[in-house]
C-alpha cells in the first residue's frame, strides 16, 4: 500500500528516538511488502530557530498532505525560564493540534510483566491494568478566552470553555473504544464545584443510552488521581477534559515503570499524529540514552489506526515484548547493561523482518 507520512522530529531527544521509529517502519516495509513515503519537517523549537515560528506554515502544509504524522517531541530549556520568551515551542504544539483538529488524544496505559520491577507501585496492583485515557485537546482551559493579565497587571485569568457538541464528538470515540474493550467507560470531571463539569456530566449521560452494552460511571478528578495508584486495574477507558487528562495521564504513565514506554495518538476529523508522550527530554538529547520503545510504538498504533495495518503493527508490538524479555535496553530500564537508543531501535527492527520471515 502506497502511504505518506509528515514526519516531525522536534526538538530534545525527538530526532533520535522518531530515526529508530522510522528504522522500524522501514522493516515492516521490507517484511510485509508495503511502500511509505516521508516528508521531513519541523516543528518546536528547531523550527523557531530556523523560521522563527514553532508550526511554521511549509509544516503546517506538509501535514495535511499525509496520512499520518510521525512526531517526536517539542520544548527547550532555553524558553522555561525566560517568562518573557514571545514565541515558545510549546505554542507549535498547541497551534498544531488546533489546526489540524486534532481534538482527542488517546493515551493507552497497560503493565509489562518484565518490568513490573521498575514500577514504583506493588506488584499485585499492576496486574491487569489496561486503560486508555481520551483526553479532549482542542478545548477547556487550554484554549479558552479570556485569557491575560489585568491592566495593573496585579491578577491572571484563564477561562476554562466547552460546547456540547466539543464534549460529544470524543465522547462518541470513547464510548465506541469501550465497546471494542472490556466496555466500561469513566467520566472525570469536577462536577461538584465546575459548570463545564457538569456540562460533561449531563451531556454524556444523555448519549449512554446510545452504547446499552458500555457501562458507564462518574468518578470526581481527585478521587480518579488517587484510584489510578490504588487499584489502577478498575479503570478500562476514561474520558476527560483537556487540563485533567494532561495531569491524569502524567500520573498514569508512571505505572507502567517507564515514561520511555508510552505512545500516544491524537485524532480528530482528518489526520492523525502519534507521539511518545515523555517530551524532549533535553538532559538527554543527543547522548544516545533515551528509550525509542515509546516512538516505535507509537508507529505501531500508527499502522494500526492510520492505515488500518493491524498485523503490522501486532509484529511491531510483539518485537518490543520481546526485546523488554530480553532485557536488550536502555538505561532506563537497565542500569546496569544499558543499551544506544540506536541499538535497541535496530533490534526491534531485525526482531519485526524474523518473525515475517519465519511466518513465510
Ligand atoms: C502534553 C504536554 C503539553 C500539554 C505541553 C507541552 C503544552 O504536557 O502533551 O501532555 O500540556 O498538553
Ligand atoms: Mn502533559
């Protein structure tokens, strides 16, 4: 199949986690016999510094001309302590998923059984966890005007805003995720104390007799926060607003033992992006330590959600459980044997030609 990908490397170790994701992509070519096509080009803080603009508008282009987009990561130290920086990277993230659309991120959560050692809550209460969040991403506070300063410049306000219609069109993704899944979905929200809340509330409860065989309960932000480390297991697919999905999913990621492990996808009306979640890790960039495994797997749910590639992206899946077996991997996940960036990115690929090859 004839497909074209934007890719965006970013910025921080983006650029050499998303070469191991393109390695990797490059052998599920060769294996399965397919034909991609990449078109590079940047976003973040290296596309300021070469436009001055952090989604420049070649960027911008370049993305709805593909299929799919491969990103890496956005963010440099050089604008976090500079509260007068007039464009930050960070901007090019957000005018990106506003541009384009790109109005639910699904972020999936589930235990590793060969790292269940890394994560730092108990054994027996990671056992079965597999969630994903469908964070909203195009609304809420985020987004939402007025925003500024008074004129004395004495107070700040954000203004935190959602339609029904921003609230039902993620709802209905994840009502329809919960029906492929073990079918309960969770709202969180803050409806005790926020109007938009309970706009949420009433606005999803109104679509449940839509999805009879989906089981469907409320749970308030801060009692979701603790039950995410006490019996993350409960939760199947939760739904959320923009700000808490961003808290919740941070939390969320730590249980599997790395950040390096977690992909993500954004969708909405036309392409979809798909990202590591870790951010640009800028300690690292460079250094050859970072983990790829959240950028090729991010390829993976690429091929499956994109190009509807399910096998591909199985092949992909299953190459990262067994390098993780293996214990072939970078230092976040052994410090005592680390692994290049490079060399576990190569492996996943030889790993993902074998199990082809054996197949035929
Ligand atoms: C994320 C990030 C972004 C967000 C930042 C970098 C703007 O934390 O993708 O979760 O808050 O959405
Ligand atoms: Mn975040």
């Amino acid at each position: 199949m004839q497909k074209h990908i934007a890719v965006l490397p970013g910025d921080g170790i983006g650029p050499e986690v998303t070469e191991q994701a393109l390695e990797v992509l490059k052998a599920v070519e060769q294996a399965f016999g397919h034909q991609f096509s990449y078109t590079h080009a940047l976003v973040g803080a290296a596309a300021i510094d070469a436009t001055g603009n952090p989604f420049p508008p070649e960027t911008e282009q370049a993305c709805r001309e593909a299929d799919a987009i491969l990103f890496g990561a956005i963010g440099h130290p050089k604008y976090d302590n500079d509260p007068k920086a007039k464009v930050r990277p960070e901007q090019g993230l957000l005018a990106m998923r506003r541009k384009l659309g790109l109005f639910a991120n699904l972020r999936p959560v589930q235990s590793y059984p060969a790292l269940s050692d890394m994560s730092p809550l108990k054994n027996d209460r990671l056992e079965g966890v597999d969630l994903v969040v469908f964070r909203e991403l195009t609304g809420g506070i985020y987004f939402g005007e007025p925003r500024g300063r008074s004129e004395n410049g004495e107070s700040a306000f954000d203004t935190c805003l959602y339609s029904k219609a921003e609230i039902e069109r993620i709802a209905k993704l994840a009502f329809e995720a919960a029906q492929r899944r073990r079918k309960k979905l969770t709202l969180v929200d803050k409806a005790n104390v926020l109007a938009t809340s309970r706009l949420w509330r009433e606005t999803v409860k109104a679509m449940a007799p839509a999805y009879p065989d989906v089981t469907l309960d409320f749970m308030f932000v801060d009692n979701a926060a603790m039950k995410l480390i006490q019996q993350p297991a409960y939760f199947d697919v939760i739904v959320t607003e923009n700000m808490f999905g961003d808290i919740l999913t941070d939390e969320a990621s730590v249980i599997t033992g790395s950040l390096g492990m977690l992909p993500s996808a954004s969708v909405g009306d036309q392409v979809a992006l798909f990202e590591p979640i870790h951010g640009s890790y800028p300690e690292a960039a460079g250094q050859s330590r970072a983990n790829p495994m959240a950028a090729i797997l991010s390829a993976a749910m690429l091929l499956e959600y994109a190009f509807g590639m399910a096998e591909e992206s199985q092949a992909i899946n299953q190459a990262v459980e067994q390098v993780l077996a293996e214990g072939f991997l970078t230092e976040d996940l052994n410090r005592t044997n680390p692994q290049t960036t490079q060399a576990v990115g190569s492996r996943i690929a030889a790993l993902v030609k074998e199990s082809v090859a054996a197949k035929n």
